[in-house]
C-alpha cells in the first residue's frame, strides 16, 4: 500500500511542516534577498525556475494569510493589486 503524497509547506511561523493538501500559492525564500509569493503560474517565477536560478529557493503556501503571516511579500508581477497595496502600507 502506498503512503498518500504529502507537500512540504511554509506555516505562519515561518517553519516548513508537511501536508496532505497542496499549497495555493508558491514563494521565493533565499537569505538576504526579498522573500516573495505569488501564483503558482506567475511567468516571472517559471522563467526564473526555467533558468535553474530558483527552484532549490521555492517554497509553498497554502493560502495567502499565512505568507504574510511568515513575512513575504506579494510578487509585483502576478499579484500586481497586492503588490501596490503592500508597497502602500510600507513607511
């Protein structure tokens, strides 16, 4: 009998833990550098992943709430809306 497939998502806290369910929006998490979300069909990201230049950065959600949570912030590209309501509330 096979083991059900689990996804390795980002929590509120910031910690990886594994679900059954799969993440709703994806992200980029390297140290030093913005740590962002968006789509999971962003063009921006798969370019970027296309080039081997960020998959081994890319982490999952499951929903946006708990990426803000674990402090990213929305991709300027896919989630445009977000990106210029976050850029707003910046001091």
């Amino acid at each position: 009998m096979n083991a059900p497939k689990r996804y390795r998502l980002i929590g509120a806290d910031g910690i990886p833990y594994s679900s059954a369910e799969e993440g709703t929006l994806g992200g980029y998490d390297r140290a030093g550098n913005d740590r962002l979300y968006g789509q999971l069909d962003c063009q921006s990201a798969l370019r970027w992943i296309a080039k081997g230049n960020y998959a081994k950065f890319r982490v999952f959600f499951a929903d946006e709430q708990t990426a803000i949570a674990a402090g990213f912030r929305p991709c300027a590209k896919c989630m445009r809306a977000e990106y210029r309501a976050w850029k707003a509330r910046r001091p």
